[in-house]
C-alpha cells in the first residue's frame, strides 16, 4: 500500500523532504518541515491543500516569511510555499494573487502613477500576509485599499470576500487567525497621482523607517502598539534596550525589533519575548501583545 510520501507526490511531483524553513524567513531561524511545496500558480495552492486534507496532512502556508517564528523543530506536516505572483491592471485597480512579494506590488504602482500604497514601502513580506495582517500603521492600512478578497474556503470553494466582510482594523483581519480560509488574490483600489506627489511620499515613509535595524535578521515589528502608546517606547522605559538571551537582541536602533545577531535559536526568542512582556507588565502595568505567529510549537 503506498505511504504518504509516495502519494504526495503522485500530485506534487516537486515536492521536497525535510526543508530548512530557516532559509525562507526573514528572522533566519526554523527547523525543518516534513514535506515542502513550491506553489507557482493559484491551481498549485489549491492542489495542494486538498491533497493534504485528502490525506490527512497538516500544512501551513508559507509567505514571505516575515512576522513568523518557526520552532527549532520545524514543521510536522507540509508547508505549501506561496509564489503565486500573477498581477493585473486595469486603470486604477490591481488584482494581484496572494503570493507577489508585497514591495513588488509598491513598485508595480509606482510605475503605473497610482498612489495608496506608499505607507507599505520598506515592509518585507508577501501580498497574503499583508493582508490577513492588514500591514500598516493605526490611522493607514491595506485593508483600507482592499475592493475584495478572494479565498478558498473551509468547504474547498472559491470564494469572493469584499472589504465590507474582512473586518479590517489595527494590525487585524478575519484571515490573520482564521487559517481555515486561505487568501488567493487581492484587488486594491488605487488612486492616479504624479510621479512627484508619489516619490515624496515614498521619501516620507522611507523617513520614518530609516532607524528600523537592516544588518541582522528580524521578523519586524515584535508587538502590536497598545492603544495610544508606542510599544518601542515602552519597553525603552522598561529598560530592555540592547537585552540579549543567548543571540536575540532587543534592537539598539529600534525596540520594537528583536534580532538575530548569529546563531539564535526560536527558544531564544521566545525566552526574550516573555521577558519583555513580564518586565513591560511588571513595571509600566501593561500587558504586551505579539504581533508575529508562532509556527511548530
């Protein structure tokens, strides 16, 4: 009787065993998936899913890699890897599929003298995780761009969401939680502006980023902000700037931010994460909240 192995690839020709997941996350840390798949095409993602659930697999779906820790024991199941990157333009909409990396859609915008996204420059990740995460700031957010959303539903259907259902808000959408449905393209409503208004407000957002930390590996941004307080600024007052535990780092350059200064391990990170939270609480009287999603453990 043939195994799991040999029927996942009887679908997925290409998949591969025992991937470092390391190597596809901007932190630079996650042990090994069992199974990994490369899916180039919306039919690939779909596929895939349904093979695993035909054959009882767990899967994770894999973006950018950004906002993640992955466990130092990898991934027990199958990690379908999202490189669905067709994108479309038709005067000012996009339709792009989920797995163009986010910086590719800016720069798609750009080009085409359409103006909305400018907030999203520098921030790594995927169109995907852009926006089951709805990526941006308290007062701009991609979802605010957002005509619909389409997905493949609990039920293996094809579904349209539009914006009026992804309830979007602060760094939140249905999708960030819900890994049931999963998101296969986006349609964003942009507007046409000069190429002057669009590269000044392309230098005003690089500004604003210019001291996040680029010379180590990070996930970006560790903690939501609480209301009305800047998370950077708490745990700066909680003094926890420069905190290392083994090889993760609260940054020097931004707080907010912890590194991968070698050879840290997921445990590492967890280790200084709960510190933070326990100091921030202990000190200051709030309680932090993660803002990345934790894989494997």
């Amino acid at each position: 009787m043939p195994n799991i192995l040999e029927n996942l690839k009887k679908i997925l020709p290409d998949l591969k065993e025992n991937e470092v997941l390391a190597l596809y996350t901007t932190f630079k840390i996650g042990g090994p998936a069992k199974y990994f798949f490369i899916a180039k095409s919306n039919d690939d993602v779909i596929k895939a899913i349904k093979t695993a659930k035909e054959l009882g697999i767990n899967f994770f779906i894999l973006g950018g890699g950004s906002n993640i820790l992955i466990s130092d024991k990898g991934f027990n199941g199958l990690v379908i890897k999202m490189e669905n990157q067709k994108i479309k333009i038709n005067n000012n909409i996009i339709f792009t599929e989920s797995g163009l990396p986010l910086q590719k859609l800016i720069r798609k915008a750009i080009e085409n003298s359409l103006s909305g996204l400018e907030f999203c420059i520098g921030i790594p990740g995927t169109v995907g995780g852009a926006i089951a995460g709805n990526t941006g700031s308290p007062k701009e957010w991609i979802g605010q761009k957002i005509i619909k959303v389409t997905v493949l539903n609990p039920e293996e259907e094809i579904e349209e969401i539009p914006k009026s259902q992804c309830d979007f808000s602060y760094r939140y959408s249905r999708f960030k939680y819900d890994d049931k449905s999963i998101i296969l393209s986006g349609e964003f409503q942009l507007e046409k502006a000069s190429p002057t208004h669009i590269q000044g407000l392309v230098n005003e957002y690089l500004e604003k980023r210019k001291n996040q930390p680029i010379k180590y590996p990070s996930a970006g941004s560790i903690f939501k902000n609480p209301e009305g307080k800047k998370a950077w600024q708490l745990i700066e007052e909680a003094g926890l700037r420069g905190k290392k535990i083994g090889s993760a780092e609260v940054s020097e350059e931004h707080a907010n931010f912890i590194i991968n200064t070698g050879k840290a391990k997921a445990d590492d990170i967890v280790i200084l994460i709960s510190y933070i939270k326990q100091q921030v609480r202990d000190k200051l009287g709030v309680q932090m909240q993660e803002e990345i999603k934790y894989i494997g453990f």
